[in-house]
C-alpha cells in the first residue's frame, strides 16, 4: 500500500464529503499534515463561525490513524480519541499536524495539533491505534 | 434556561442540519438519551455501512455537553473529550446515553455509552465540559 | 496462569510493598475489587489525609490491568491510563472495583471505580492494556 | 507564592518522601523538569528494573500540576490525567518535563513528557488542572 493507496482510501469515505480535508504533506515515518478548509456547515454558532467540537475530534481521527497507518503501509483503525481544546477557532481554516510517537507490532500512538495558518493551537489530540496486520498469517 | 431552551440550542447549530440527532429523554439531573438515524453520509467504509469514528465522537461531545448543560441550565463548553472504540457498528441506528458524573463550579465531568437499539456497546465516552457560569457577576 | 497465579504476580513488585493493596474479588470474566487500607504515606495533605492523585492512580492501573490479565491468562501490561478525579478523598479506605468492558486479541479496554466503603465515587479511571499474547507463537 | 514556596508545598507532602523528586528548573511560563533517580522500591519487575506503571503517573501528576501552579501562583488539583506508556524504562534515572499549555481561569491543560537523560522517551502524559482561585472573592 502506497501513499496513493491511502490517500485513495481517505478519499472514498462518505463521511469525507462532508468532511473536506486536503492532505499537504505525509511522510513515510508517520509525519503529515491536512488542511481543512472553513466551511459554515461545521459551526456550532453560525454567527461567531466557531466550529463544532465533532469536527475538529473527527480531523484528530484522520489524522493520528494516518499518521500510523503511513508506517505500516495498511490501514490502523482507531482504539481511542483524546482531544483538549484551548481556545476556540472562528471563521478559519484548519491544520492538523499529526504525527506517530510510536508503532509497535499491535499498538500505535499519534500526536495531533490543531492550529491555523499563523500557528495558533486551538486543540490538541491523541491517539491510541490498533496497528495489528489485518491480513491473514501464512 | 429550560430544557426546551437546550433543544432549541441544539437545533440551530449548523452542523447539526448533517448530524440528525433526536434527543429523547433529558432529565433536570444530568441523564439523557439521544438517538442518531443510520445515514450513508455517516460511513467510512459505504459497503460494510461502518460509521466514521468522527460520527460517534461528535455524538459523545453533544451528549456529554448536554448532561452538564442541563444540571447548570447554562452552556457547559467542551474541555476535553476522551473516546473508546470497542468494536464497528455496521448500517443501525445509534444511541447515546450521557450521564453527568460530576458537575462543580467549574469543571464538570460526563459519561457516554454509544449503543444500538438491542444494547450492544459500540463506544465508550467521557469528557470535561468548563461549567462556569458565562453570565457576568453582579 | 491461576487467580492464584496473578496474585502472586502482584505480590511480588517491589513498589507493591509500599501500596499495600488487598485483592478482594477477582472473577475470570474481568471484574475485582481491590482494598487500598488507608496510610499516611499515601497523603498529599498530611493533616487533612487527601490522598495523592498518583496513589489513586497506581490503583487505577493495577486494578484495570489485572481485569484484562484475568480474562486472558497472562499478563496484560498498560498502554494509557486516564484518572478523572471527582472529589478528594480524606482518611479511608479505598476500594477499585474494575471491570473488563473488551479484551481483544491486541487491546483490551477496563473501567475502574475508586470509592469508599459506602459507595462514595471519588475517581473515574479507564485504560488500555496490550492483550497481545507474550509468548512465542508456534 | 513564590517558586520555593511551591518547592517547600512538593516538599511537604507524605508521599514525597517515598516518591524522591528533584525539582531541576521551574519557570514562571509553566516549563520545569524533575528529576526521579531509579529507587528499586518502583519497580513492578525486580530483576529487570521496569518502572510500575503508577509511579510514572505520579510522576506526571506532579509535574503536570506543578507547571499550571506556577503560572498561576497558587495549587491546581488535578481534575484529569493521562498517560501513555511508549516504552518501558529499565533501572535508570526517569525526568520529566512539563509544559503548561494553557492556563485559564477556571481550567489549565499541561504536557508532561518521561525521558532518561539521553533524551528516549518512554511516557506521555497530559492533564487537565482546576485553575480557579481557592481563596475567597473580595
């Protein structure tokens, strides 16, 4: 599986319709990052353009099971979320900049920083990645 | 601030015109029950009808926000949201059932269960949620 | 590995000789009680006797590791832990109870309670344990 | 309250005498490290000399605290804590450094990161911190 592959896997998701992510750069050693462009139906408050915590746990999501996924070259799929939010974004585009602390053989553990174009963090997340090889033994 | 205030509340996000969720019981002491109707749009994998972990962390941030709100009757912004994949739900309709644990002056705690309608969990979720009164002093 | 097996286990750390923990319940199916009898060295206030949020922790990460270990057979060791910690504990007796909420094949998830003898919840923890078999395949 | 008056606060607390730390750096931007030299008294394994679990998080307990502290110049209580084991460290000294991420007022947010002097990284840890002055208004 190559960084085409996943990045092809990202890309036929339903929910990634909605969620209308672009990813910048992803390395083989589980570094990479994606921007989410603004978009009014991710609010909570239309008004003050602040997104919805959901959206910015489901960037956290993409990213930290990306970020593992890109080392082992197989999809990892998410054992839990954490997300701590700082301050809350208004009206901006969004970065994730993820990256995998580490990669054992059937658990993996990425960092992701939610900032803006300017480098302003709104959240912080982590993650915990079932890295075990989906394919079969032998 | 009544409960009906908190539904209306809920309503008017924009994200929640994508993420149709019915709240079906709501009670003044922090417990509720809020049901999300199966929808393609919500998949990651269209095939297998497998939800995007997004999907069911932004159901956990609603329900886990709503129990505190409804103790304080004010707004109780997410602090930190914490998500247990345990296995996929595949094409069935979700529910959540939030529980506030704890609710302060300041900091509030919340518990989620993701389930299906025959009980089966699918998710574990607790967060923080910031429980001090928005309304000025004095 | 016994019940028995697993308490010898547990008896036999180092750091176990200072927490002095009494294994209470332990059921094959993942659910325990564990009794941390009350001592002054676990206190952060000595005259108020409020335990130090890393006693509780080392609780919570015994009790949740030993819920999946029990289940599986063999040692299960700890990949994140997380503590909420609701109200501060002063001068008594803890009990954890922990329950295996999944063991799987490479993760397994565990609920730990920390309350007193009348039920009194002072601390909510969750973890998960690598459920990887140890030993050498074949 | 002034750093000393924080050191002598860590100083004082019961468990500390068993839990030997040295407080290294402490800035008032909430950065500091400190030092655990290896005891054999916190070992979960004697013979291989790996650290119990418990003893990391309380490591991370203090030094996650103690950044929010020293921003705010009064004791944070822990509200959460969180700890991801990467690797386990064998009978060598363990520092932690801990970042204050974000101090409100009612809630703080700090990094804690366990490394041996060569810089290997073998825990991460964050927590949450109830921030709100405990000394009374007016």
């Amino acid at each position: 599986m190559t960084i085409d592959d996943l990045k092809a896997l990202i890309a036929q998701a339903e929910f990634h319709k909605f969620l209308k992510m672009d990813v910048l750069d992803l390395e083989a050693d589980g570094k990479l990052s994606i921007k989410l462009p603004f978009d009014e139906s991710y609010t909570i408050f239309r008004k003050a353009g602040a997104y919805h915590g959901g959206i910015i746990a489901s960037l956290v999501d993409v990213a930290g099971a990306m970020a593992c996924s890109v080392v082992k070259g197989y999809p990892t799929p998410t054992a839990n979320l954490r997300i701590d939010y700082l301050k809350s974004p208004a009206r901006c585009d969004l970065y994730a900049d993820a990256e995998a602390r580490r990669v054992g053989r059937g658990i993996g553990v990425a960092d992701v920083t939610i900032r803006d174009e300017n480098g302003t963090v709104y959240a912080l997340g982590r993650g915990t990645f079932n890295t075990a090889d989906p394919r079969p033994v032998g």
